[in-house]
C-alpha cells in the first residue's frame, strides 16, 4: 500500500520491465502467413537438423545464419546476403509477385475480414472449451480498450456458444456466472453510462473464474460465490438509475436467470396476475414507468416473438441467395450474422419466458415462401454461373470487355486540356480529368466516388491499364476514359468507343478467375464477354 | 503522448508500424497476433472508418501486467500505406511513443520507402515530434527474397536510403515466416517504455 503513492524508480522500473518484454514477447508456436491470402498456417517444429523440406531450410537459414538480422548502425556494413543459398523460394515469388501487382490494396483487402471480428479462422470449426475460453479473455482485453457494440455483440455471441457447451451446463455455478456476465454486457451495451467502471476487471475476473472451474481446479465454493455477488453487483447498479420506461417483464427476466427458486416480488406479480396498473414498488426505482400485468407483458412478448421469427423467415432466402453470389461474401456474412443474433434473441426469449409452454411460432408465409421458391430458383440457375445481372460493355482489340456497373465510376471523353497527358501517363490522377484548373471534381463521379470531396478526389490517383491478357491496348487518337473503382482498388482504360449495357440472360455461363487482369468470362449464347473489375485490372 | 496515470498506476504506450503500402506492416502485427501467448495480447481490430471513403489501420493492445503496481499496456499500430490514406496515417501517430519503420527489400519499392520515410518525418513535424529523439528502429522485411531472381535491395542500399541519417537500429526480417518480428518488437517496445519512464516518471525533487 505504500507503494500506492510512491513514482518508481526508472531505471529499476525500466529494467524490470524490459526482463517482462523478453518474457512476454516471444512467440508460442510457430506460424507463418500466406503473403497471399493472409491465411495463418501452423507449422510443425522439426528436430534440429532436419533440413529436407526447403521451406524449412528457408527459416532455418533466415533464423540460424546471422541472427535475425539486427543492424547496428554504428557497425560495420552487413555482408552482402548469403549467396551460397539460393533458396528454393519460387512458389512464393510467385505469390509475392501476384501480390506486388494486387498493388497497394492488398492490405486494406483483406482488413475487412477482422473488421467483422473475426479472428482469421473458420467460423463454423467446432472449437474446444479452452478456446472458446481464450477467445473471451481476448474479447474482454478489447472491451477494457475500447466499448464498442460490436465487440459486445461479440462477446455476447461467444458467451451464447459457451453456455451450449456441455461442461458448462452440467455446472449451474458455471451457467450462473455466464448469465450474470451476459446481463452485464446486456446492461454496457444498452445502459453504458450505468456501468460501473469496474466491470470489465469484474468479467475478466469471473473469466478467470471460469476457466479454473471448466479446467478442473480446486474452486472453492465461497469464491464462486463472491463472483456471483460482484456481477449482481454490477447489474443491480443500473436498474437505480434507468429511468428509461421499461416494461417490467424484462426485469423479471433479468431476475428469474440469477434468483433460481428465490422469487422476488416483481416475478410474484408476474406469474400471478395482480392488481391493474402500475406497481407502487416499481415506480420508486424506476419512476413513471409503465408497468404490464404479467398475462398483458407476455402477449406482448409473445407478439414480438412472432415478428421476429417472420423477420428471420424472411431474411433466409436472402441470406441463401447472398451466399451464392459471388462477390457478396460480406453482405452475406452480415445478414447471416443478423439472423444468427435474432434467433439467439428468439430462443433466449422463448427459454426464459415461455418454457414449458409451446410458443406456435409461423413458418414462413406463402408470401414469403414464395418469395423463397423464386429466389431459391433464381439463385440455382443464375447465381453460381453468373454474377451480375448486367455489364457496360466495349469492344477492345476485338474483345469484347464486360464491367460491372456498380463499378464503373467514370466514363467519359477526356478534357482536352489534359487529353495528351492521359494518354501518355501510367497512372491517372483524377484531378486531370477537370475540364478547367477552376473546376470541381466533385459530380464527375458515380458509384463509390460519388460524394467524396474535392480535397480527396484531387489526390487520387489510378493506374493506366496498358495491356488486357496477351493484347497490348492501343489508344485512339479520340477515346473514352473509363474508371473502376470498388472502393478500395482502382484502374482506368482508355478504349476507343464509350460502354454499353448488356443484360445477362439467366441462362449465361460463368468462368471465374481467368487472370491476365481479367475476372472471368461470360458466355451469353455463343457470345464471349470478358469480365474485367477494378480488382482483377489491378492484377495486371 | 504516453498515457501515464498515476492515480490509476496506469502507463500506456503507443508503437506505431509505418511504411510504404504492401512492405508487411499488418503482416508483422498478424504475426504477433497469431504466435504470441494469449495472457498477453487483446484482440487485434481493424478499424475501418466510413464516410466518403474507406480508411482503415490496425491495433493490437499488449500488456504486460503489473510492475511495480503499475499497468503496462501497449498498443500497436499501423497505418495505411496507400498514399491517398495521408489523412489517416497523420492521425494514427497523434500521440505515437516508438516508430518501427518497416521498408520493403523489393527494389521496385526503393522509391516508396524513401517517400514514405519523408512522409513520417513530415507528419512527425506537423505534432511538433523529432524523429531524432522518438525512439525508432527499421525493419527491412522481405529479406526472404534476396538472393531469389526477384531484384531486392542490398542492406548497403537500405541502409544509404533509409537509415544514413538516423542511424538507429535496422533488423532484417521476413515477417510472413515471423523472422525479425518480435526482434523488432522487443527492441521498440524496450526503448518506447524506457523514453516514456525517463520523460513522464521522472520522480519529483
């Protein structure tokens, strides 16, 4: 306690603390990352001296050779790399070269993938308890940082996947702590500003908690017991200050998951319909809020459950759809998520308030099956071949090139002021696209530039698409500009005649991934359209 | 700036991955992310800012747990590369503690890596910061590829471009098979905690 007030000494402090840098900051198991795909792959430890497998030699020599290269300044030069091993790296050039012309996007590519939250990793892969323990330790570092809805919805998920897990429902002590600690994320997601500051060492805690009971510690009982009490702690704080109008049945929820047989007098009156009106004890924690006689409060509910599984009804065949569309992987993990969030709201709901009791919740609708049916039927003959629905299209060199027109941002004659310079440059900065220095870019644009500010516009700049698979594109003395952009990669081509749309027929057939900076190809009757889009044109 | 709370017995520093897009910055912090020990390491995010365009960069948060009562946090970062993201990569080294200067071996990036040092030292000057004085080390990655038929630069030529001026300390790393990475990592996170210590904990007279 002395220590409280005392600043340390730096030196000593510093020593330490490096001592816990090299502790602390090694890694655990060996990995390395695909330069393509940022996929992370384990990879085994071989026995000392084990140099048959090349990549392993590659490590080797990068890690046994001159240490893991420092540099001092002040030394000598560094000798030249190791000449005498050419390593066997040609699979990886490769990539490396794929990746250098991905160009400058690669990175914010993929960044979405941990945007959503997701640790790089299969969603659905069955994952142990530890793991799923560890996930939530991460999770709860996040939330110490930063409170974001998403984190907690994170959180909330994992906690969901840990209170199915058989060793925690064979525990009620494990399945209390977990419904205390969800009430507490409920409460920081809906109440922030009544959440105690603590709670978040308070969840990290009970984690900690939580896997010495699950890994087969010695828990003492009293210990648990005093966990429970510092959620409840937390949990009981917000409902002083909420002054929100709240139907009272979301308090009976809040108290039937951490009382068990204790009832309290909210619940009494819920399960026995009392007097009309609202309940004197109520107000004076709550204030005017309206308060529901238990049988009115559960019709409501139940009402609300049944929209809710409607809404899940309909999001399914959309979700289907999605997830047979090329391109739409995202959109379809978001709407997948959103149906995963509902039916986990839907089940907790129906457990909570309506066990015992079968809740008749509707199959989807005619409206909505039929709505299914024909999206089930859109999405089986067109949505694996053929990915849009429609192409701007010209003819280059003969080939006849397809773009996507969400993509297409820009196309049009180039000002003449700058007419010579776009032709001859490699890179196009958008600012030359303006018909005079004084005008603005703004309004030029469509799709994902339309909107963006002058400022931003100016700065931009794209590469100039010079050669499409093996045919080097000539420029005539009058052409079109034409930009992609997808919001993260873009290009520009110069191509003799303005783009066309096309409707895809149903039946078209689709090839991806042709390469030679095209997507893939659309086969319309006989009629080949190559499909280029800003991300495939950076791949040139 | 370092977070130093003294009430709280708080002590958080900032370390910032910079250099030209595509050299491994992120990669260097998935390395981290994936290899090291959980009781150490929160969750990596990206954050991704929507508005009239697309920004994103990285935070990995480390702590090192109690010392002397206090708690050690830092936070790794990166910013975008692309250079239309200057905005964002002005933003995340509001406040930076340590810089790792990660420059990429390919000789077709030779130009980029000499930009983008300009462009830090530029923005460093904008927060009233001196390269000089930060706590800085370089990362030449992709030293994986030297000796391959790609052309890579020498450590002589990365050194003339990158680091005649600075003179700091340079590690040679693959950052995709974690080669360097937490030789870079230990070396920063050592000198950013000893300059913050040394400016921020001074004990009074």
């Amino acid at each position: 306690m002395k220590e409280k007030n005392t600043i340390p000494e730096p030196e000593i402090f510093t020593a330490e603390i490096e001592d816990t840098i090299d502790d602390l900051f090694k890694p655990s198991k060996k990995i390395e990352i695909d330069p393509l795909t940022q996929e992370i792959k384990e990879v085994q430890a071989e026995p000392e001296g084990a140099q048959e497998s090349p990549l392993e030699l590659d490590l080797k020599v990068e890690e046994q050779g001159p240490p893991p290269v420092e540099v001092e300044a002040e030394a000598a030069p560094v000798e030249d790399e190791k000449q005498e091993t050419l390593l066997e790296l040609d699979l990886e050039l490769e990539l490396e070269e794929q990746q250098g012309q991905g160009a400058d996007q690669a990175e914010p590519q993929k960044q979405p993938e941990s945007a959503a939250g997701q640790a790089p990793k299969a969603p659905d892969e069955p994952q142990d308890i530890g793991k799923r323990l560890e996930q939530l330790n991460q999770q709860l570092f996040t939330i110490e940082w930063e409170v974001t809805e998403t984190q907690i919805h994170q959180t909330l998920d994992l906690l969901a996947e840990l209170l199915a897990a058989p060793e925690v429902n064979a525990q009620a002590r494990t399945h209390s702590i977990i419904e205390l600690m969800k009430r507490v994320l409920q409460n920081m997601q809906f109440h922030p500003e009544t959440v105690p500051a603590t709670a978040p060492s308070v969840l990290k805690k009970s984690t900690s908690h939580l896997t010495d009971i699950l890994t087969g510690k010695d828990v003492q009982e009293e210990d648990t017991e005093d966990i429970l009490l510092e959620l409840k702690a937390l949990i009981e704080k917000p409902e002083e200050t909420v002054t929100e109008a709240e139907p009272l049945f979301l308090d009976q929820e809040a108290l039937m998951e951490d009382q068990g047989d204790k009832k309290t007098e909210e619940e009494s009156r819920l399960e026995e319909p009392g007097p009309q009106g609202p309940a004197p004890e109520k107000e004076s924690l709550h204030g005017p809020a309206p308060v529901f006689p238990a049988e009115e409060g559960l019709r409501v509910l139940e009402a609300h459950l049944i929209e809710l599984n409607r809404c899940v009804n309909r999001i399914e065949p959309l979700e289907k759809l999605l997830s047979k569309t090329h391109g739409m992987e995202k959109l379809y993990r978001f709407q997948h998520d959103i149906r995963r969030t509902l039916e986990d709201q839907i089940l907790e709901l129906s457990n909570c308030f309506f066990k015992g009791r079968e809740l008749e919740l509707p199959k989807p609708s005619r409206s909505e099956k039929d709505s299914q049916d024909y999206i089930n039927s859109i999405s089986d003959k067109t949505g694996a071949s053929c990915p849009w629905k429609e192409l701007l299209t010209v003819n280059i060199e003969g080939m006849e090139i397809g773009f996507p027109n969400d993509q297409l941002v820009y196309a049009s004659a180039p000002p003449w002021l700058s007419k010579s310079a776009i032709r001859k440059g490699e890179s196009l900065t958008l600012a030359r696209l303006k018909a005079w220095p004084w005008s603005k870019l703004k309004g030029l644009f469509k799709g994902a530039l339309a909107g963006m500010d002058d400022s931003v516009l100016s700065a931009m700049s794209f590469p100039v698409i010079r050669r499409l698979g093996d045919q080097e594109l000539k420029v005539p003395s009058s052409f079109t500009v034409i930009i992609l952009y997808d919001g993260e990669n873009g290009a520009a081509l110069l191509t003799g005649e303005p783009p066309l749309p096309i409707k895809i027929p149903e039946d078209a057939e689709y090839t991806p991934e042709m390469g030679g900076g095209f997507e893939g190809q659309v086969n319309t009757n006989g009629n080949i359209i190559k499909v280029a889009t800003a991300s495939s044109l950076n791949q040139v | 700036m370092a977070l130093i709370d003294l009430s709280k017995r708080e002590v958080h520093c900032k370390i910032v991955y910079y250099g030209p897009g595509r050299c491994g910055k992120t990669t260097n912090l998935l390395y981290i992310y994936n290899s090291m020990n959980s009781n150490a390491k929160g969750k990596m995010l990206t954050i991704e800012t929507k508005g009239d365009r697309t920004l994103f960069f990285d935070l990995l948060p480390l702590n090192l747990g109690k010392i002397k009562d206090f708690d050690i946090r830092i936070q790794l970062y990166t910013v975008p590369g692309q250079a239309i993201y200057e905005a964002t990569r002005k933003l995340v080294l509001k406040g930076v503690d340590g810089l790792v200067f990660v420059a990429d071996s390919l000789r077709v990036r030779r130009q980029k890596n000499i930009e983008s040092l300009k462009d830090l030292k530029k923005n460093l000057v904008d927060y009233n910061l001196d390269i000089e004085t930060l706590p800085v080390v370089l990362q030449y990655n992709k030293r994986d590829l030297a000796g391959s038929p790609i052309p890579t630069l020498s450590l002589e030529e990365l050194e003339e471009d990158l680091n005649s001026d600075l003179g700091v300390k340079a590690f040679q790393a693959a950052a995709t098979k974690g080669v360097g990475v937490f030789e870079t990592l230990k070396d920063i996170s050592k000198k950013t905690v000893r300059y913050v210590a040394t400016k921020h904990l001074v004990k009074p007279k």
